[in-house]
C-alpha cells in the first residue's frame, strides 16, 4: 500500500488495529449485569442488545474445553471458571436460545 492511500485511508477514519476484543473483565460484568436483569446466564449467540456479549461467552465456552484438555492456548483460569461458576454460567447448552 502506498503512502497516500495510507494518508486517504487516515483521513477518513480508517482503523489500522483490529483488535476488537474487550479485556475479560469488562465483558464479565456485562454478564453480571445480563444476569441481573434476565436471571441466568445463558446469553443468546445472536443478542441484540450486545452482540459481542454473545460471541464472547461462546469463546468462554471454548476456552473452557480447551483448558479442560489442557490446551496451553486457552485464555481460561481456574479463577475466571470460579467467577463464572458463581453466576451459575453454564459451560454446554443443549437448546440454544436465540432471543430472549
């Protein structure tokens, strides 16, 4: 890429990082505060009061799996598994809701 359609691109607003994921705790007290209101943790994938909320707690869900065979990548602790716990998560779903 040139040096002018970075320029162009700069101007209009583009973002040059990606990185649209959250810190874990954020969206942890956006559970909590799902919780708070609906009852139970199990956000919908497609939520459309906070869609990213959704994603993440199916990456929870993945992350989960992965720790428990011991997978390295996993971004999961014993410590945000006991957070989760708490709030009654539940790491499988077998009827996926869609809307609440």
């Amino acid at each position: 890429i040139t040096e002018d359609r970075i320029q162009l691109l700069s101007k209009v607003g583009f973002e040059w990082k990606c990185n649209n994921t959250q810190p874990w705790h954020i969206a942890y007290g956006e559970l909590v505060s799902f919780v708070d209101e609906f009852g139970h943790a199990r956000v919908p994938v497609k939520f459309p009061q906070n869609p990213s909320l959704g994603m993440w707690v199916g990456t929870q869900r993945r992350n989960y799996k992965k720790y428990l065979k011991g997978d390295t990548s996993a971004k999961m602790t014993a410590d945000r598994i006991q957070l989760l716990n708490k709030l009654g998560f539940e790491w499988a779903i077998k009827n996926r809701l869609r809307v609440i």
